[in-house]
C-alpha cells in the first residue's frame, strides 16, 4: 500500500453503481465489512503499492441532483446496501455529496463542447487541489450512450480540438466530452461503461502526449464474466458451438436506459465481439436486454448453448445468473481506481491492456479469455510490485 490521498471522481457519481462504491468504501474504511468481491484484496495483488482504502477521496460529476443519501436509501430497499450500515455512512455520504458537482449534458450546454470540457477539468483539478492530491482516477459509470458515428475528426486531436471549439458543433458523445476533461486535467481515466468514452484514436493521442494510463470499456460483472470462462472450455474440448443464445432481465436506471434500442446497441456490441473473439468464429447469437422495472436492482440472465460433439451429436447447455448488478460493479470500481493510480505512479501510459480482466470489451488487448486475463493481470501486478 502506499499512503498517498488519490482522488476518485465519478462521471455518473449519484446512480447506483457509485453510490454502491461510496457506500461500500465507506464500510470498508469504518472495517464493517469484509472486501468480499474485492479482487485488490487478493494475495496475488498484495503487493502492488496502491492506496488504501482510507486514503481515497471521492467526488464527481452528474446531470441528476438526487442527494447521495436518498439514493442510498433507494438502493437499501432494492438489497443493494445493507440496512444496518446506512446509519453508519450517512456523514460520508454527506460529506461525498458536497463533491459532485453539475456534469455535461448536450440538451441544457449552452457554448461549445471545449468550454464544457474547461469546466469539467476546472472541476477535478479544484478537487484534486483542495484536497492535496497525489493523482485523481476519473472513472465513467455514468447511463450507457447509443453507438456513435465515426467522425474524422475522431482520429487526429489536433481536428479534434478545433472542432471542439465550434460552439454549432456537437462533435463527442458525453462519455468523451468527460474523458478529454479528464485528460486536460492530467487524470488517468477508467471507462466501466460500453459507451464511445476514450475509445477514439484522438484520445488515445492525447493521453500518450498528457503520459496518462486509461482503462475500458464495459466492466465484466455477469453473463459475459461467465461466458468468457465457459466460450474456452468448449474450444478446448474441441467442441462446435453452433449458437449462444442469451436473454437479460433488469429493472433500474439500467433497465430503463437499455430500453431504447438505440442505447441498447452499445451493450450488445460490446457483449457481441467478445464472444466471437472466444469461440474464434462467429455464431449465431441472439442476445435480448428487456427492461422489467419490477426487478428493481436485480437482473437476471439467461443463456441457451448449443453445441455438436463427436460424430455430429447435438448438445446444448443452459444457464442462469441472477445477481444485483451494482453490488457486482461496485467493488471492481473501487479496484480499478487503485490499480490505476498504481499505473499513473508507475509512469504507465495509454491503454492498461492487462486490466482487460475487468472489461467485456477490453482496450489494448485482444484476449478475452478469463484463466489468461487472470494471468495477465497477476503479471503486470508482480512487475508493479
């Protein structure tokens, strides 16, 4: 561990997935509760030098001004948080919420994209001063964007910027907005979401120009955690999978959002190229998100293989995986931050390709295979330590 404050500001900080992490670090810190679902607490990354639970300081950007508190209490009656602990973290939860300050949103924006990016890295540099911070982690675990169309000024920043100075000009999704923001402030960034983020070859310049790591996209919480361990068996066993067939229940914010197609797409993408890339071919692959706001925080996946054996015999297997998708998030969020600031104090630049264990669709490494990102991740952590 090392014992310099980190900051860790959240694009996205009032929904469930960052109040979950701010609740959760807050029992962490209070020792109320074990690291459960914590992979930094693993033997295997005991060494790497990274804050502290005590030693991050939270804050953010949102469009919505529901206080932290009440989204608590949301989420205590969803089964999200414990209800024993919301006592207990109501003053952190103030104290967070004092910290999130109004984000980017093209509808209510007046100017261009480039004075909203000034005042969001306004924002987290001020944070990051007032608090005497070693380094702030920007992570996005903001609602999922629709696809966007490739633009050329998406791949040369110098266009990019100009164009970012056009006020009649809406040129990035928010996600980018957020992540050129963070950059210009001199934050590695974390996209946990299928969104464009910092997926664009202009970023990716600016980041290795600012030396900056960055993470994504799409943190792995449930169905593909799954499938990235199953896909392989069945290539190893030299078994055909013929289709892969899967259908996701969810309610929340989440499921409201998945419920315009357009939003969807992301996520299906984004689940889409992770499963061709394990079998090495593509299948057939039906894949249904269905928004059931009964469910509440809860979503439910349901997968159909079917698979050929020896002499052409036709098998399938089934699967369900219920879980509360912030609970499985939150503590990946928390990781990502420390493994970041790791990297960032390491002089680590561009894309973290060995933390692809946490992400459906990982940025700077093609391998999706769960036992050999596991590998990876160990690797990379022993030469941190």
């Amino acid at each position: 561990m090392t014992d310099e404050p980190t900051g860790l500001w959240l694009i996205g900080a009032r929904g469930s997935v960052a109040t979950t992490a701010m609740g959760g670090l807050l029992a962490l810190r209070a020792g109320l509760a074990p690291p459960t679902g914590c992979v930094t607490e693993r033997p295997e990354l005991a060494d790497v030098p990274m804050p502290g639970w005590s030693d991050l300081v939270v804050g953010g950007h949102d469009v919505v001004d529901t206080p932290l508190v009440k989204r608590a209490e949301q989420l205590v009656d969803s089964g999200v948080l414990p209800h024993r602990l919301l006592g207990a973290i109501v003053d952190g939860l103030h104290a967070a919420d004092a910290e999130v300050r109004p984000g980017y949103h093209p509808v209510t924006h007046r100017g261009s994209q480039a004075e909203a990016a000034r005042r969001l890295a306004a924002d987290i540099t001020d944070f990051r001063e007032r608090h005497g911070l070693a380094r702030v982690v920007v992570v996005n675990v903001s609602s999922t964007e629709p696809p966007v169309p490739a633009a050329p000024e998406h791949d040369d920043l110098a266009a990019l910027e100009a164009a970012l100075a056009d006020p009649g000009r809406a040129v990035l999704p928010p996600s980018s907005v957020a992540a050129y923001a963070a950059l210009r402030a001199g934050c590695p960034f974390v996209d946990f979401t299928p969104s464009t983020g910092i997926a664009l070859p202009a970023l990716d310049e600016l980041a290795h120009r600012e030396r900056l790591p960055y993470a994504g996209r799409d943190g792995k919480t449930g169905e593909t955690l799954l499938r990235t361990v199953l896909a392989p068996m069945f290539t190893a066993r030299a078994l055909r999978v013929r289709s892969w067939a899967g259908t996701n229940l969810l309610g929340g914010g989440d499921g409201a959002t998945l419920e315009d197609p357009e939003h969807a797409n992301s996520k299906l993408e984004s689940k889409a190229r992770g499963l061709a890339a394990l079998l090495g071919e593509d299948v057939t692959a039906p894949l249904h998100i269905d928004n059931v706001p009964d469910l509440g925080e809860q979503k439910t996946a349901w997968d159909h293989v079917s698979f050929e054996g020896f002499l052409g015999v036709r098998m399938s297997l089934q699967l369900t995986w219920t879980g509360l998708d912030s609970a499985l998030a939150a503590p990946l969020v928390l990781d990502l931050t420390r493994l970041v600031a790791a990297a960032h104090a390491a002089g680590e630049v561009g894309a973290l390709g060995a933390l692809g264990f946490f992400f459906k669709d990982p940025l700077g490494s093609d391998e999706h295979r769960f036992a050999e990102q596991t590998r990876e991740l160990h690797r990379w952590a022993g030469e941190l330590a």
